[in-house]
C-alpha cells in the first residue's frame, strides 16, 4: 500500500527516473509526489509528480516497515 512516508522505486522504462528510490510525500487522485533526496551521494532534492500505476513500494529500503 502506498501512502505519505512511502518509499517507492519508480518503474516506468520510458522516464529519466526509472529506478530511481525516492519517498511519497502527497496523494492526489491517481498521481503521487515523490522526492528524491541525495541519489548516489549527490546532495540534490527534487520532488517530481508520477502517476501511481508507475511506482512501486520498495520492500528492501530503510524506511520500510513490514505490517504485523
């Protein structure tokens, strides 16, 4: 399930951000937020709307919290 707090990897082969590990930080309809923060130890923040059909949850980041 992906809410606010979320983190994602972006999986859409056409975008620049395929692959991309970054957090959802708002839900609007079918399109969420995502912010990157620090890709590959570049300190850059950028925070980039994706359609929800183009994102997945990340199972294996540090903020991932398995439900109980």
């Amino acid at each position: 399930m992906i809410l606010p707090g979320t983190t994602v990897i972006i999986d859409d082969p056409t975008s620049i951000y395929n692959g991309y590990r970054g957090f959802v930080q708002r839900l609007s309809g079918d399109k969420a937020a995502v912010l990157f923060d620090e890709i590959n130890g570049c300190p850059w923040e950028k925070l980039v709307t994706f359609p929800i059909k183009d994102i997945k949850e990340d199972t294996t980041g540090k903020q991932f919290y398995k439900m109980k």
